[in-house]
C-alpha cells in the first residue's frame, strides 16, 4: 500500500504561501555573505564556510521534517524514505520533483535534478560552475536535516557538470 | 549573452515555512557570529538592503504599479501590493507627522517571526526581522527615494503590534508660485 503523500497532510493543516522569489533572493543573500573566505586561507578555509550554509540548511531540514505528519514518520525502508525525499519534500520545498533517483543498494543513492530551481536563475552550460557547490550547500544541509529527523544520519555532497543540473550524492551512514 | 532569456516559471508560490524557517535559522547563525545585538541588527540590514535593491526589479516588472506621486501613495503600494506578494499579508498604513513624509506600516501578525515565541535571552534588543527594513531601504533607494526604514514598535519585544516607520529623507522641491501683486 503506497503512504499517501504526507505534504497533502501538510496542506490540510493550512500551508502557507510566500513569494518564491524573496526565499532565492534571501539564499543568494546568505551565499554572498556567510561564504566570505575564511580569514586563514587554506583548504580548511572553504570548508568552514560550506559548513555554515549546510547547517543552516540542516536546521531548516530538520524543522522541516519535524513538521510532517506523524504517519510519515514510520517509513522503515531506507529507499521509501530516499523516495520521500524525492517525490514529497522536493515537491513541497522546489514545487518539482526529484528527476532521477540511482542507488547501489548498499547505502549510497544519487539524487538528479536536471534543473534545481536555485541554479536555473544563475546560467546555463558551463558558466559558473565552480561557483555553483557555494548554492548547493543549504540544500545538501536541508536533505541531511530531514533526513536526520526522519531517523537517518547521512553524508551529502554534491556535483554539478552543467548548471542547472545537479548531483546529490546521500550515504546513509550506518548506526 | 551565454543564458538563454529567463523564463519566468509559472509558479512563483513557495512553501512559506522554508521561508520563515531559513529566515529563523539565518538569525540564529548571526547570533552565534556577533555577539551584540547592534551587530546582528546591522548585519540583517544590509542583507536585507542588499535584497531590496533586486528585489525591486522583480516587485516593477510584475506588479505594473502605477506611478506614485506622493509618499502616501508609495507607502500604500508597499504595504498593499508589495507585502502583499511577497509575504501575503497586507499592513495598514498610518501617517506621522502633517509633513507627510513619515509613514508607519502597522503589522498584526508579522510572518517572518511565525515560529517565533520570544527573543532569545540576553537578546532584548535584538530587531529580529530587521530584514525587512533593509529590504524597504534598498527598494526605495533604487527607485531614487532615500528614506529611513526602523521598527518602532515590535510584538517580540512585548509591544501590542509590529510597526515599520519609513522616514522618507528627502521632501520633493516645492516651487511656491510667487504671486505678483
């Protein structure tokens, strides 16, 4: 029996809309101010930086995840809840879903998005590709959050070869 | 140019808490980074000023606002068409002073601080959605019309409502007609 799409309980519960503009414009806002180059340049440098998008992201995730449905929260598959992610929360959070979903099985899954919404506004192609990881770190945060709330610790990185596709690369890390 | 013309997607709604969530979480952060109020205050100012000035560009070409020709009318575009659409709800607007050039934008429920009960402790003068400000500043400013923007009154610190004053700085040249006697 498929799990009714818990957003649609989400919905019910009044959600509420903003203008999607403002939230891109506010994550541009917070790429260009909280990835300043670490004082101590190096490799650890970039890295801190990254790491305060993706916890910020992660909180959201975590609220986020927080705010579904309890029937949601008895997913026991790992790859109903990889499913969840996305079909439910990338429909909830981009109004799209995820375009392909690979998995090895063992714990790592590759999550495609051909044209993720935060790099559509910034080029097509090639340009800009070393810049994109800078507007992919609050949402490699948000997917560890959810998932954190959803019972899964999790690594997530991602790739990206031609904006506006991107690669979210999730491994489950195991207890 | 490399990238093909922007599309405008057909849906520009977005699930509000990830807004107001993100928005919570940005606050948080500052927090940790600065620890005076005045920092973090300033600090979401200019984040916000620094939106305000693109987002401008976005609220002109979708709104199709008529021209304004005086602070008032400006004051109720912003707060009847612009808060309108980008936060969903709709403040009322109060003039100031008889020049007529000091507005407050009177918010009953204030959507940024949804999620928020109280100012965290030891952060009495923390200006939580100070955002907002700097947003207003930094639209007004690209369309050429310095003002200041401050909250007055705020919910989170106890007051009845939530109120934005706008100082338009400038007051326009009045050409007084000399009369010859």
């Amino acid at each position: 029996m498929r799990a009714r799409s818990a957003w649609a309980g989400v919905r019910r519960l009044g959600w509420c809309m903003a203008d999607k503009v403002l939230f891109e414009f506010l994550h541009t806002e917070m790429v260009a101010e909280l990835w300043a180059p670490h004082p101590d340049p190096g490799p650890g440098g970039q890295k801190r930086s990254l790491s305060i998008l993706e916890s910020i992201g992660f909180r959201v995730g975590q609220a986020l995840g927080e705010r579904l449905p309890q029937e949601t929260l008895g997913f026991r598959e790992e790859l109903d809840v990889l499913k969840f992610l996305c079909k439910d929360l990338w429909v909830a959070v981009f109004h799209k879903q995820m375009d392909s979903l690979r998995t090895n099985h063992q714990g790592t899954y590759v999550l495609q998005d051909n044209s993720f919404p935060l790099l559509v506004p910034m080029a097509s192609g090639l340009q800009y590709v070393e810049e994109a990881p800078k507007f992919l770190a609050f949402t490699c945060g948000l997917l560890c959050g959810t998932l954190s709330t959803l019972g899964f610790q999790s690594l997530v990185t991602t790739s990206v070869t031609s904006l506006p596709a991107c690669k979210f690369q999730v491994v489950i890390r195991k207890p | 140019m490399s990238r093909p013309a922007h599309r405008r997607p057909e849906c520009h709604k977005i699930n509000k808490d990830l807004l107001v969530l993100t928005y919570g979480a940005l606050v948080a952060q500052l927090c940790e980074d600065h620890e005076k109020d005045e920092d973090v205050n300033k600090y979401l100012d200019k984040m916000g000023y620094g939106i305000g000035t693109r987002l401008v560009e976005d609220f002109l070409a979708r709104s199709c606002v008529r021209r304004c020709h005086n602070y008032s009318e400006i004051t109720h575009i912003i707060a009847e068409v612009a808060f309108k659409m980008y936060l969903g709800v709709t403040p009322s607007v109060t003039c100031n002073n008889s020049s007529k050039n000091a507005f407050s934008l009177i918010l009953d429920k204030n959507p940024l601080s949804e999620f928020v009960e109280e100012l965290p402790a030891g952060r009495s003068s923390l200006c939580y959605c100070n955002l907002l400000c700097g947003i207003i500043r930094g639209a007004l400013e690209m369309v050429h019309l310095a003002a200041d923007v401050t909250f007055l009154q705020d919910r989170l610190k106890g007051d009845r409502v939530t109120e934005i004053g706008i100082t338009f700085l400038k007051q326009p040249k009045e050409r007084k007609s000399q009369r010859r006697k």
